[in-house]
C-alpha cells in the first residue's frame, strides 16, 4: 500500500525499434488550407493521392502509414488496410505492408483517405491531423523506389462527410453521414486526374520531429475480418415524421406504425434483397433487420436507390417494444447514406 507521501509512476522502456531508419525528406503532411496545428479541424476526412511509375515488375516492397486518427489505404483501386491500431501517444503504432502484389509496371498510385477526429476519445488520442507514409520498392531492375509523404502529394477535403456528425459517444469518435453523390468516382486508380486537387502541406518535417515521442511498429494483430449477413426480418412498418437534421442523429425517432409486427416470428430475410417502397415527405419506411448475433464490424449494403434518397442506419444490442434502441438510451448510434442514382455500396468506413 502507497502512504499519501508516496506517488506511483508507470514506467515503460525505451523500444529498441525507434532506431529504425526512415527515408530522408518523410514528413507528416495534411492539406494545405488547414495546416494550421492550432486550429485543428473536427471530424475532417481527406483524400491523399500520390502516382508514381515503375520501369520493371517489383520483387519486394514495403510500406509503413500512420495517420491521426483513421486511414484507409488503397493501391491502385485494392483496398489494402485500415489503421492504425490504439496506441499511447508516446509509442505511436505504424503499420506495415508488403504491397508487391498490387503494384505493376507503369502507373501506380498510393491513395489514403484518413479521418481526423479534432479531440480525445475514450478509445484514441488525437493530437494533429497528419499523414505519414514510407514506402521501399524494389523492382526486378535493381533500381530502387521511395516514396514518402512530402509536398508532392496531392489533397482534397473529403466533403462527401458531413463534419457536423455527431459523436457516438465519449468513448468513440462520430458518427458516419456521406452523400455517395460527392464521392469522386474511381479516386483510388491510377487514372484518376488528381490536377485540380489541392497541394499538401508539411505539418512536421522528419520523424523524429512529431507530435508523438516515438514511432513503433505495430505489435497488435490486425483484426480478423469477416462477414456478418442478415439472419432475419424482425419488424417492417411506415416511421412517422421527416429525418432529422445531422446535427439530431441520435434522438429517439417517433412512433413507427408496424406491418410486419417486431413480436411475430421473425421472417427469414430474402437472398435476392427486399425492395422498399419509399414514402416520400410523409415519412420513411422502416426495417428491423437480425444479425442473429453481437459483432463488431462496418456496414455494408449493396442498394439500387435514386439520387438524394436518404438511408438511416441505426443499430441497438436489443429491441425496446419493437424499436432501435432500448428505452434507456440517451443516444441511438446512426450512420447516414445520402444515395445517388443506380446501384452503389453505402459503407461505413470507420464507425
């Protein structure tokens, strides 16, 4: 037992990692109309594009990324990983990649959108928005590659997300609402014309120079990832009201008059899809979808909408009287797609 003269400091060794070498001119950089570190932007997420060209097949490859506070990497149009794990800020986990298999001869690209909260959670710290990439490419010609993160890049703010999302909670960052009709089409191909995006900004040169006291390998496993599908048909019905604003994602929704009753059976979800007629300004139609189990993962439905229909997602452990959440809830988790014409992915990227 510690006496009140006593204090108790947690003490951890330094990693012998932190030697490692970094190529020279690797930075952090963000977009250069918010490179102000005193003026942090909130829940901002931000495309990164960098295109590059190899003369001959690669035979080894190695890419190291950090991002405050959430990346999704792609390499030519693969998605690759989502990072990075939690860490103590002052041993800041970087992941790494063998990318060899996703790069060809001619034209590459590395693309990352990343997420950068703008405050503390209970699961992550976030200090400054900031990207860092390194990546080592051999070819098969011995004529080596690197490509860091530097003002080369190129940068555009992700307006697809609305930043006035709220948060899920204390513990976790926002909630996701995208527009997929503002999504750039095919901004992770190579091919894509990047000419109008902004240039990036070098927010800390060096990696030694960083908001974080050391950088580390990550020592977590990537999670296992795996799908989830719908089990059962639980409830349908017509809501009552309009959906609200953004910034009210979260508030107990009104009453729900019930078709498909939450108390009867549970109907077997069709394999082919339900089609959903829509209600117009007079309210929204409602499903109660079963996972048939807790999961932690990202939604993902493949839906044939029209352009500016609206699709809430909300999500509950249980059903209270045959609605999402239980009665207790001071806040219902929501994401929210804004569709556009035709067939589309509505995905939740970090949430």
């Amino acid at each position: 037992m510690l006496d009140a003269t006593q204090q108790l400091r947690f003490r951890r060794s330094r990693p012998s990692e932190v030697t490692s070498a970094w190529s020279p001119g690797v930075s952090l950089i963000w977009h250069a109309d918010e490179g102000l570190y005193y003026e942090n932007p909130r829940n901002r997420f931000c495309y990164f594009r960098k295109t590059f060209e190899l003369a001959a097949p690669v035979e080894f490859s190695e890419l190291r990324i950090i991002a405050d506070t959430k990346y999704l990497l792609y390499v030519n149009g693969t998605e690759i990983g989502r990072g990075p794990s939690r860490f103590d800020p002052r041993w800041a986990y970087y992941d790494i990649y063998d990318v060899s298999p996703h790069l060809v001869e001619g034209d590459n690209v590395i693309a990352v959108l990343v997420l950068y909260h703008g405050y503390g959670t209970g699961a992550q710290a976030s200090l400054i928005q900031a990207l860092l990439v390194d990546a080592r490419i051999e070819p098969a010609n011995g004529d080596s590659v690197t490509i860091v993160t530097d003002t080369s890049w190129h940068a555009r703010i992700a307006d697809a997300y609305d930043e006035r999302a709220p948060r899920l909670n204390g513990r976790q960052g926002p909630m996701e609402v995208v527009d997929l009709r503002r999504i750039p089409a095919g901004w992770t191909e190579p091919d894509f014309d990047d000419g109008s995006w902004a240039p990036t900004i070098v927010m800390r040169p060096g990696v030694r120079n960083i908001p974080w006291f050391n950088l580390v390998p990550r020592d977590i496993p990537p999670l296992a990832e795996g799908q989830a599908g719908v089990q059962a048909l639980v409830g349908q019905g017509w809501g009552e009201g309009t959906p609200p604003e953004t910034t009210a994602l979260g508030a107990i929704r009104d009453r729900i008059t019930w078709t498909v009753a939450p108390a009867a059976a549970p109907q077997p979800f069709p394999e082919d899809g339900m089609v959903l007629p829509g209600r117009g300004l007079e309210g929204a139609t409602v499903v109660n979808l079963d996972l048939g189990q807790g999961v932690v993962g990202y939604l993902e439905m493949e839906v044939v909408g029209s352009a500016g229909a609206v699709i809430d997602a909300l999500y509950a452990e249980a059903l209270w009287e045959g609605l999402v959440p239980a009665g207790h809830a001071s806040r219902v988790p929501v994401d929210r797609f804004v569709l556009r014409d035709g067939p589309q992915e509505a995905r939740v990227l970090f949430g």
